[in-house]
C-alpha cells in the first residue's frame, strides 16, 4: 500500500501557509511532538524538580543552625528585693531597688549536628526519590506515547475505510449506471432499478459517515499532539508497513527490562531497604555542639554608647542524647519496613513474571496478525478480481441484479475481513510495543 498522505484544511480558520502550517508527521514524530507540547507532561516534570528539592533542603540540614536575638527589657519601677534582719549590718528587714531599668541583650547562637542518625541516609533516599520519579515521568510519557499512537493509527484505519467507502459508492454508482441503461432498453424491472438506486444512496451516506469519522480522527490527534486547529497534517507512516517488517521473534528473559513498572518496583525496593536502615540507626545516640555569645547592657537609661555597662558572655559545648524508650517504639518501625521490603520483593518477581508473559502472549498475537492480515489482503485482491468479471457478466445479461447482489455481498464480507484484519494488526503492534517498553 502505497504512503498514505492526509491533507485536511478547516475553512474557519482561514487560508494557511503550506511553509507554517503543514506538518509531516512520522508515528514517532507524532509522539515526540506531543511530549514537547503537552501541558500535563510539562506538570509531570515539575514532579522531579519538587524531588530535587526536597533533596536539596536535606542537605542543608548539614549545616549548622545560626541564629542572632536581640531583646530589650526596660523597667519602669525597679522591683525591690527584701534583705532579711541581720544582713549587710541590718537590724531590721529593708526594701533595696536593686538593678539596672534598661537590660539589654544581643546575642548569636549555633547548634550544630554532628552527628544524627539517619541523615546521610535521607540523603541516598531523597537520591532514590528523585530516579523514582524520572521513571513515573518514563511511564506517563508511554501512557501518552500509546495515546497518540492509537489516535495516529486510527486515523490511518478511518483512511481505509473512507478510500473503500469511496470505491464502493463508485461501484454501486456504475451499478445504477447499468440498471438504467437495460431499464431504458426493456431488459431490466423497474423494482430492480429501484433497488440499484436506493443500493448506491445509501453506500453515498455511507461515505458521508465515513469521511465524517475521518475528520474527527485528525482532530482527535491534533488535540493529542496538542497542535493548531488550522494546521494541515501530512501523515508519512503507511499503516500496512508490516510488508516490510519481519515477524518479531521469541521474547528473551531480559525482554521486559526496560519496563518503567519494572524500575519503579526496582528503586521502591532500594527505597524501603533505606528506610529500614534509617530505623536501626534510630538507636543510635544524636551528639551535637552548641555555643553562644552575648553583649549584656545593664544601665539607668538607654545610654547604649556607655562602655561601662556593656558586658560580654559567652559559652560552648556538647550535647549527647541517647534514645531511652524511643529505641522500644522503633521496633516496630524496623518490622514494618522488613515486612514492606519483603512484600515488594514478591510483587517485584509477580510483575516481573507477568510482563514477561504479556510480551510473550503480544509477540504471538503480532505474529497472528501479521499473516491473518496478508491472507486477507489476497482475499480482499480476489474478490476484486471477481467482482470485474461478475460485472462483464451482468452487462452481458448473463443474470439478474439480485445475483450480482449476491457477489456483492461476499465482497463486502471480504472488505470487511480486510478491514478488520488491519485493525487487529494495528492493535497487536501497539500492544507489543508496549509491552516491550520501547515505544
């Protein structure tokens, strides 16, 4: 079958330019132009770049905390502090204002982790997070790949069957042709010219739904590959390139190795085995180091360029903390994430198992395809051949148009045979496809 090209110009939008406005698509083509102008793939990506972050901000948890206090207390009546009988040469208890009515303090602080558990490891998971989400990004884009797969194929099978719709309209249009011309001579019923005519107005309205479903296969694409409404599209791929192709051959083991499922379970599993490293380490003791200096101003008003009250202090140290009753609820911490690990473990091999059998079953159903589709490719040429001679025979009188009928409708089951032959192809190559993760 000869490339199939498809131009399709929208009359509302105006006149287009065939420099801007047309667009030769190959399949792939179609599909990287879709993952370019997609607004959902570009959402998906923001996915990584939020992992990427997440990445980024553990890191800082790295670096020591700093943080500088300024605090001004200003007291209108200083409070008066009793000093008992007996002291400072007292005989009797007295009221002392003792103090400064302006206290002022600057100061710097750092912690500083020295070490923590689990931090580094928090690290390597937000890592893993981040592989995780390029390969959900993977499997979105295969979901949008077949998509526009399915459209760009489907545009190829509402061709086919608008180019056969056309034929027979033609065909049924030289049979009233026929019918009228043995009317006119006496040789035929007037029920039977009826019956010619009302043949070809409805294979006419059958083109006309066709074509319809044509049309909106285009747009179904356009939107897919989200392009101009008023773009002209020119499809380069034919849809029985398989004459071309060799039937795929038996799946190895390794078949399903680049399926995006399979990676994703992959990491998950690395992810978990992280997590329950994390909860050991939870055991472990947290040492940190702290240290502070401050500027105190202690004086009678806001007299801040007086040397004479400012007073400086400052300190340093270290901090253990051992967890006590935390170790006792991490146990079951740890126990889930064995547990979790090793549920992911046998969902790991179950995929694994069932995605070998996926690309094993499509492989056989491509192969099926591909041959039931030449067989009936050769049928579909026959009844071709058939239907020529039937004709010559009818225009010679040598039988009625209710026995060229009868031809007609083992055409139309050939064409029909063909038609779905072509489909279940289109439809095993896609599945194959994708059940080999090479899309």
């Amino acid at each position: 079958m000869k490339k199939l090209v498809i131009f399709l110009f929208i009359a509302a939008f105006g006149k287009l330019s065939a420099q801007t406005d047309t667009l030769k698509l190959s399949l792939n083509q179609a599909m990287q132009l879709g993952i370019i102008n997609r607004f959902d793939v570009k959402a998906n990506r923001m996915d990584i770049d939020i992992a990427k972050n997440n990445l980024l901000k553990s890191k800082k948890e790295l670096l020591p905390e700093l943080t500088v206090n300024g605090k001004l207390t200003y007291y209108g009546q200083i409070q008066p502090s009793i000093i008992p009988a007996g002291y400072l040469g007292f005989t009797e208890p007295k009221k002392i204002a003792i103090g400064m009515k302006n206290n002022t303090a600057l100061s710097m602080d750092m912690n500083y982790t020295i070490y923590k558990p689990g931090l580094y490891t928090d690290l390597k998971i937000f890592s893993n997070n981040i592989e995780l989400e390029k390969e959900k990004n993977n499997q979105s884009d295969l979901d949008i790949k077949i998509e526009i797969a399915v459209a760009y194929d489907d545009i190829l099978l509402a061709s086919l069957q608008y180019e056969i719709a056309r034929k027979n309209e033609s065909r049924y249009k030289e049979y009233y042709g026929l019918a009228q011309g043995k009317y006119d001579n006496g040789a035929l019923l007037e029920s039977e010219l009826f019956l010619a005519e009302l043949d070809y107005k409805n294979s006419e309205a059958n083109t006309v739904k066709l074509k319809q479903n044509y049309l909106l296969s285009i747009q179904k694409l356009r939107n897919r590959i989200m392009i101009p409404w008023q773009s002209v599209i020119v499809l380069t791929d034919s849809l029985l390139s398989f004459s071309t192709a060799d039937a795929p051959a038996g799946v190895s083991s390794g078949a399903v190795a680049n399926r995006s499922e399979i990676k994703q379970l992959t990491i998950q599993q690395a992810v978990y085995l992280l997590q329950l490293k994390k909860a050991k380490q939870s055991y472990l003791p947290t040492l940190s180091l702290f240290a502070n200096y401050t500027q105190f101003f202690q004086g009678p008003e806001l007299d801040y360029a007086n040397s004479f009250y400012w007073a400086p202090v400052n300190y340093i140290g270290i901090k253990l903390s051992i967890p006590i009753t935390g170790s006792l609820k991490n146990i079951n911490s740890v126990n889930e994430c064995k547990l979790a690990s090793a549920q992911l473990a046998l969902n790991l091999k179950q995929k694994t198992a069932d995605m070998l059998y996926e690309a094993e079953e499509t492989t056989t159903e491509l192969f099926n395809a591909k041959q039931n589709l030449a067989v009936a490719k050769d049928n579909y040429l026959l009844s071709q051949k058939v239907y020529e001679l039937k004709k010559q025979q009818y225009n010679s009188g040598s039988f009625s148009y209710e026995k060229l009928l009868d031809t007609e409708k083992s055409f139309s089951a050939a064409e029909q045979e063909y038609i779905t032959a072509v489909y279940a192809y289109q439809v095993a190559t896609i599945n194959y496809h994708k059940a080999l993760g090479d899309f």
